[in-house]
C-alpha cells in the first residue's frame, strides 16, 4: 500500500534534508524574493514610492500618539450621533404608517368575524411586532451600516487595530482579535466564525469567548432606542442627541474595556499562556466608492439583518402574545413567569418583564424591545407605539427611571449571546463547556453591573421606579 | 478541542471546498489580502460578497459561478496570504486547495502597485501547478500613482498570462474571463518560468523528485513536493498521504488499478 | 539582481552576499529591527528567529538584504508600522526584536 511506502520516501527526504531544512528553507526563501525584486525591477517602470505620501499623512494624524485615540472615539460618538439624529424621523414616519394600517387589519379581522384569538395572535402578536422591528431598526441600520462600511472601506479597521494591538498583547490575545471585535459590532455570529483567522487554538477561543462583547446591530437598536429616550429627552434638543450618543459611546467603550478585561483575565486562568506571531498589515487608504457602498451596505448587510429579524420576530410575537394572553388561575403565563423573575429583576434594578423579555429573546436580541413592550401591554396599558415619547410613556409607566433606562441597556451589553451566536460557538469549539461559559461570564457581570448602578443610584439618592 | 486542524485540516477540505459534482470548470483565486481578490471575486461571479478593506476578512471560501463562452465556472475564493509556506491556517488552506482540489485554472491576483511583494506568491504558485494566470488588479490606482506596468514583458519574465484589471471598474474582466476560459480548456498552455535554486537544493530536490515520481502518479508535482519536503513542511506529508489514500479507495481509481493489474 | 543561481551559500553569509552584490557587514553597526528609529531605514542581516516565526518573518520578505523603513509605532508604543517590500506591516516587538538589521 502507498501509506508504507510513502513514509519510507518521506523519511528518505528527512534524512537527505537532515538538520539543514531551515537553511534549505531560508535560502528557497531567498532565491522566490529575489527572483520577484529581478522581475519587478524589469516591469515596473515608475517605482511605487510616492504613493506612500498621502497614507503617511494620514497615519501621522490617525494613529497619532495625541491623537489617535481621540479620533477613535470622536468617530465612534459621530456615528451614533448621526444615526440618533437621522433615524428618529423617518422611524416615527414608519411606524405612524405601519400602526394606521394596523388599524385597517384589525377592521378587516372584525368585518370578517374572525375569533378574537386569532386576531389577537395575527394582528397584535405578528403584526405588531413584525412593525415594530421594521420601523425601531431599518432607519438606525441604513444609516449605522453604510457609516461603518466606509470606515471599513476606508482602510481605517487596520488602524484601529494597530492603535490597540498593545492592550491586546497586555491582555495575552491576539491582535487579530480587533478585527473579529469589529465584525461583532455587526454580527457576533459573524465574528464568531471570524475568530478562524486567529491560528492559535488558546487565543482563537478568547476572542470566541470575549467577541460578545461587542454590542451586535441586534443590540444598537435597544441601545439607541433607550438612549434617545431617557438619555436625549426624546431627542427634542441638540444637547439631548449628544447625550444620547455619548451615552451609546460609553456603552461600547464600556464593552471593549470588559473585553479586555476578560481576555486578561481568561489568560490567566484556565486559558493560560503567551501571544503567539502576530503580524498586521496596514493597507494603503483608497477612497471609499460611496454610492456602491451605501448600496451593498444597505442590500447586504441591512435587509439581511432585518430579513432574520423579521423571521424570528413575527412567531415570537405570535408567542409573546398567546403567553399574554393564555391564563391559568387568573394570571396570565407572562404575569406568572414574570412574577418569578421579579425578585432578581428588583434586586439588580430591572424587573420581572425585562428580563423574561431577555429570555424571550434569545432567538434574536432585535426582538428583546418589541417583546418587553408587548408583555407591558399586555396589562392593558396604552395602544400604539408610534413615536419614542409614547414609547417612553409606557416605560415610564411602567416604573422605569433613568438608571432603569441604563441598567437595560446594561445588560443588553452584557448578557447571553443570541441563540445562533451560541450554536456558532459550539461548531466552531465542538464541545458544550465554551459556549456555556460565553454565556455566563457576560451574564455574571451583567447582573453584577446593575446591581452596582442600583446601590450607586440609590446612595446618590436618585428616585428608584416600582 | 477540535480547534486546531479540523478547521483547515482535509476533512473539512473534502467536504467544504471540493466543488460538488463536476459540471463545468474550477477556478481558485488566490492572491495576497488587500489584493482586492474579494472585488474580482464578486465582478467575474455577480455575487454581493462584501469586501472590506483589511487583512483576512475572508475566512470561509466563497464560491461562485460564471458562465463565458458557453462553458461554466466554479469560482473559489481563498483566504489572502503572503505565500504558500504554510505557516499559517490561511496560508495551509489555499496551499491545500490549489494543490489537492487541483483547481483547472488558478487565478493569482495581484496589486499592480505593490507587485514585487505580491509577486512572491505568484511564483509559488507556479512551482505547484503550470495553469496560472495572473490578474493584476488595482490598475486604476496604479495610474493615478504613475506607476507603470510593461505588461508584455511581466508576462514574458513569468511565462504565463498577464491580463490588467480594475476590478472596481469592471475594466479588463472580460479578457480576464476570455483567458481563465483558454487555459481551462487547454487553448492557451502557460509555461511558467522555472525557479531555480542553488545547486546544493537543486541537487536534492532532483533526487528526492525522481523517488517520490511513481509514488505520486503525477497526480501532483514531484519537485515541488520534493521541495517542500525539503523545507520540512510536516503539514503537507499528512495531506498528501491522505489525498493519495483517498484516490486509491475510490471506486473508479480501483478498477483502473485493477486493469492495470490484470 | 538575478536569483543567486547555483552556488552553494554557508549559512551565515547568505545575508551578506545574495543578489550578487558586495555588501559589507560591520558587526558593530548591526541593531534590531525594534531599536530602529521611525523614520530610519535598515538592511536586514539575518533572523535569530527560529521555527515558525523564521518562516513567518521570511515569507513577509524579511530574507538578508531586504531594505525596511520604521514607519511610526502605535500611539500605545507598540507595535511599529515597518514598510517591507512595498507594504506596511505593522509587528510587535516580540518579533522585530529578532531581526537584525543594519542601519542605512
């Protein structure tokens, strides 16, 4: 058979090769760069030097040790603030338009004579919270998405990764990490599967175990949604808008630090060991094509994302409702699930509703809002949703202040990653423990989080809801 | 853990990247990260593969479709890498596809505006297998850089086809598809310019080809596999071994052997 | 500046001699790639690397002979942008510090 007979050749070379292999190696080396020098020293014509000029001045002010980090931040808050500024509007335009024809559904239901079930999980389940996703999260992500693809476009997520490679190091991860951190920000799935870029086994499941900790765009919309309300005032002023976006600034910054924090931590427990080779190229800046850019971003990346949330939203809306509305000795299945949350909600200053509406939202985060809203409807409160300030009526009256606004937001950072973000980890490590502690760790810290924002709230004397 | 080979190891590679079924031809793409190998990807296949500008964003192999002349194409888009050494999981991936999914056309692409760095692959790419081309891309940066390209004779150095892009701009790429399609068919037959070592290597690589020649039945390239072992590539001996395995249990290649035989 | 050909190399002095042209190594001259001022350029001598990170090094064009500028460091002081065959790559200390280069 070959196997035997292969091993004995292969065996033949090790000897011919003998100790001097890294020599042969280094000499093949060699002899393919200089051939490549000799060839493009033949078919170049003009030397390729100068147009290292315009990047230089660009790196000088990009990755400046003055200004660097500054520009990162600024960057990050001007995104968010332009998203905050430009989505209000036409999300109070889509979602007058959905709620009217909501009207018009629920008119039709009756003239038929259909059961009040049926239009309860049709109209108010599906319906309503299919609306809701379209109308929260299509505006912030057709403009969040193209915004960040520039960015990308740009040449700027090396840059990124080159001003923090260092905490990375510190950290025992690999530089690499930064870029499976930015694909997180779209999809922590997504970065999940991007962590196979990172060859070593130890570091390659940091950055699986930390990447949850870039808020995905499932999780902006609950961000930005909480922000503009409780943070910006509704977004009526100026100054409130910036809050609101330095707020979501802080939330991520918030983030990345955990990330740091965790991965340091994870290599000097139980994944110990050093950085292995990391090298990172810095390609030359090219103009963004903006027009195909905002097209592929908005096309790919925006009606994917809304296209899954779509398909999770409505059944967990069907869901949401039927648990609504379902009742055993005189609760509803919600109100009992809820009563049994209650006790860890109050205690980390959430409640009972936010976080079964977590639970519930385990599919997809985009869903967390719409199902947190639905339940609170559900105890016969206000109808329609359709701007933030009704919005922010029924969470209000629902006992929410700002530090609850802040605890939610909180723990949408920092909790268990979405149901596909898990399975992903679990087929990229094969074995049940790593996705397991990706979902504890965050939660841990998540619960932890809030607490402490409670106890700092309530020292400073801030008025408590419920 | 499962973390360390499965994700590139052959397995995999059977499963994920072998082109089912054999209608039409495969072509691997290969090239450096920042080649803009995911722009000539989604011109010459139509698909909206977004392509952002950073090292290794390709991790998964895409694939695609295109059809030019009548004749269909399976387009397979491999992580970006410096080389071939296999010193890195991108790096043993697009090594393991162009030398065991024995792609019928590889398309190196290439910046024409760093072309001596992205060169070093393309002659590596050239000891694994004769049919190359190569694409080289960015040619509108390049003219706004004043950089100029004498195309006729980077292909006369090479010994294999040259055909300038911007992918961006869709220029070139139907000359691209012209020239993938010739080679696949066999109209056009590059000879790569060989690569000569020093003597000592030479010497070795000769011996150790002859020897490993029947073992391989030109199923692959005996110096270069001579080479490799040379340098040492342990990574390369399991593969070859299973890819060798594999072809001898295959139905088809039995009763070849047994015609042989009898 | 063809591919050296058919002679045989001792190790130590591929770095002094590929590409056929003279080149003088004076020792004392000879620093780290890490210890190279941005803005500086430098030859490379050899690699004390071993192993995987040799081949690594290598196969970014970091072969004796190769010309790399220090282009910046990272506002955090590390890793430091090097332009290497006409690309920037950015490597961490770890790793400049095993290649030696002579400054130019």
């Amino acid at each position: 058979m070959p196997g035997r007979k292969t091993n004995q050749v292969f065996d033949a070379a090790r000897h011919l090769a003998g100790g001097m292999t890294a020599s042969y190696r280094d000499r093949m080396v060699t002899v393919l760069y200089a051939r490549a020098e000799a060839i493009a020293f033949r078919a170049v014509e003009k030397n390729a030097k100068a147009r290292w000029d315009l990047d230089q001045r660009l790196d000088a002010i990009l990755t400046s040790r003055v200004w660097g980090y500054p520009i990162m931040l600024a960057l990050l808050a001007f995104v968010f603030w332009l998203t905050l500024e430009g989505a209000d509007y036409p999300s109070t335009l889509l979602a007058n338009l959905f709620f009217a024809f909501q009207d018009m559904l629920s008119g039709l239901f009756y003239r038929l004579g259909a059961p009040e079930w049926l239009h309860g999980i049709v109209v108010l389940g599906m319906y309503r919270t299919l609306a809701w996703v379209v109308a929260v999260m299509l505006p912030p992500m057709a403009i969040f998405f193209p915004m960040f693809t520039l960015l990308e476009d740009l040449g700027y997520l090396p840059r990124i990764a080159f001003n923090l490679d260092n905490f990375f190091k510190k950290a025992g991860a690999h530089g690499k990490q930064a870029l499976t951190m930015c694909m997180g920000f779209g999809c922590n799935a997504a970065g999940v599967v991007g962590c196979r870029i990172i060859d070593s086994p130890r570091e390659r499941l940091l950055a699986i175990l930390t990447n949850n900790f870039s808020p995905c765009n499932g999780r902006f919309p609950t961000l930005i949604t909480l922000a503009g309300i409780f943070m910006g005032g509704f977004l009526t002023t100026v100054s409130g808008t910036v809050l609101a976006a330095l707020t979501v600034t802080g939330i991520v910054g918030l983030g990345i630090i955990l990330m740091f924090f965790t991965s340091w931590l994870l290599s000097r427990t139980i994944l110990k060991g050093v950085p292995s080779f990391f090298v990172l190229e810095l390609p030359p800046y090219r103009p963004p094509q903006v027009l195909q850019v905002i097209a592929r971003s908005i096309l790919d990346r925006t009606i994917y994302v809304l296209a899954r949330a779509a398909l999770v939203a409505a059944p967990a809306g069907a869901l949401t409702w039927v648990l609504a509305n379902v009742h055993l000795d005189d609760l509803s299945i919600i109100a009992h699930l809820t009563g049994w949350l209650q006790p860890l909600g109050k205690t980390v200053g959430l409640d009972g509703y936010i976080l079964l509406a977590f639970v519930l939202g385990l599919p997809a985060n985009e869903i967390v809002l719409p199902i947190l809203l639905m339940s609170y409807l559900s105890t016969g409160m206000l109808t329609e949703v359709d701007s933030l300030a009704a919005l922010g009526e029924i969470l209000v009256g629902n006992g929410w202040t700002w530090v609850t606004a802040l605890n939610v937001m909180l723990f949408s950072l920092l909790h268990w990653p979405c149901g596909t973000t898990l399975l992903t980890i679990y087929k990229e490590t094969k074995s049940l423990k790593w996705p397991l502690l990706a979902a504890v760790i965050p939660t841990a810290m998540g619960l932890a989080a809030c607490f402490l924002v409670k106890l700092l709230a309530g020292l400073l004397g801030a008025k408590l809801g419920g | 853990m499962g973390l360390t080979r499965q994700a590139t190891g052959f397995s995999t590679l059977q499963e994920n990247f072998l082109p089912d079924g054999s209608n039409g031809y495969v072509v691997a793409l290969a090239g450096n990260p920042n080649a803009g190998k995911s722009t000539v990807f989604n011109a010459l296949t139509g698909l909206k593969q977004h392509t952002g500008n950073w090292p290794g964003k390709t991790v998964l192999q895409a694939r695609g479709k295109f059809t030019h002349q009548g004749h269909s194409f399976t387009l397979v888009d491999l992580p970006g890498t410096y080389s071939l050494l296999a010193s890195s999981v991108e790096e043993q991936v697009a090594r393991d596809f162009i030398c065991f999914g024995r792609p019928d056309v590889t398309v190196v692409v290439v910046d024409a505006t760093c072309l001596e760095r992205h060169l070093n692959l393309v002659l590596q790419v050239t000891e694994v297998t004769s049919k190359v081309v190569v694409c080289l891309n960015l040619m509108d940066e390049a003219r706004r850089k004043k950089i100029v390209i004498d195309v006729p004779a980077l292909a006369g150095e090479l010994g294999l086809p040259v055909v300038p892009t911007a992918a961006r701009k869709g220029e070139g790429l139907a000359r691209l598809k012209d020239v993938i399609a010739a080679v696949a068919t066999g109209t056009l037959h590059p000879v790569p310019t060989p690569i000569v070592y020093d003597a000592a290597i030479e010497a070795a690589a000769g011996r150790l080809a002859r020897q490993l020649q029947p073992l391989l039945r030109g199923r692959l390239n005996a110096r270069w596999v001579a080479l490799r072992l040379l340098e040492g590539d342990a990574t390369l001996i399991e593969g070859i071994q299973e890819f060798l395995g594999r072809e001898l249990d295959d139905p088809g290649v039995k009763l070849q052997l047994k015609e042989v035989l009898a | 500046m063809c591919a050296p050909g058919n002679r045989e190399f001792p190790i130590e002095e591929i770095g002094a001699e590929y590409s056929g042209k003279k080149r003088k190594i004076t020792m004392g001259a000879v620093t780290s790639l890490s210890d190279l001022k941005p803005g500086s350029t430098g030859e490379v001598v050899s690699l004390q690397a071993r192993g995987l990170t040799r081949r690594r090094l290598m196969d970014l064009g970091l072969v004796p002979g190769t010309r790399v500028v220090a282009l910046r460091r990272s506002p955090s002081g590390d890793p430091t942008a090097f332009f290497i065959r006409g690309a920037a790559i950015a490597l961490r200390r770890e790793e400049s510090r095993q290649v030696l280069v002579r400054p130019v």
